[in-house]
C-alpha cells in the first residue's frame, strides 16, 4: 500500500513538472530557427573573401523569410504534457516538425523542416 501511495505521488511530480515546462510557440519557433539558420549557413558556407559579405546578406535575408513564415503558419498544440509545432503550407495541411516536452524541444531532421519551409512558401 505504502509503495503505491508512493507511486502515484511520483507520477503527480513528474506529471506537474511536465505541464509547468510544457514549451510554448517561441520556444518552438527558436529551436526550428535555430536548426533553419544552421541549414542557411551551412549552404552560403565559402571560402571566397569576395563572396563572403553576400553571403552574410543573404543568410540574413533569409532568416528574416523564414522568421516571418514561422509567425504565420508555424501552429503550436499544448497537450498539457507536451507541444508539438507544425508548419501550414500552402495547400492548407500541416506538417509536424517538432514535439516538446519538460522545456526541451526536439526537431525532426533537417531535410523535413526543409520540405515543410519549402512547402510553406
């Protein structure tokens, strides 16, 4: 009796710790901006001396693309326990691309949020 008391008390704790931590749209949107700009640099990376402040442009550029797309179509469910973001394309359906949990935020791999930026565009 004494180690079911026990139990439930510890499933209310971790259940409690869930709902207070459960991430919230910013916390999403950092985390997918983050593995987005990752993505950007990773593609305007170069050696070039005469290429390199266009490509600061042009990372930049589309930092701020991607930021105003995920203020528009990026939508976050709380479900209590845990959140997930998914990005609406054009077409109206939604793509799953990241669940949070206990304030940590794990995205899907880069080439989905890939396709789910590029279908939102």
């Amino acid at each position: 009796m004494k180690k079911t008391v026990i139990a439930i008390i510890a499933i209310l704790i971790v259940g409690a710790a869930a709902v207070i931590t459960c991430p919230d749209k910013q916390a999403h949107k950092d985390a997918i901006m983050s593995v987005i700009n990752e993505r950007i640099n990773d593609e305007l990376k170069t050696e070039d001396p005469e290429y390199q402040g266009l490509s600061a442009l042009f990372g930049s550029l589309g930092t701020g693309i991607a930021s105003r797309v995920m203020d528009n179509r990026l939508v976050v469910k709380n479900h209590f326990l845990w959140s997930t973001g998914e990005l609406q394309n054009l077409d109206g359906v939604y793509q799953q691309v990241s669940v949070g949990v206990f304030g940590h935020i794990f995205t899907f791999k880069k080439e989905d949020i890939d396709k789910a930026i590029s279908d939102a565009f």
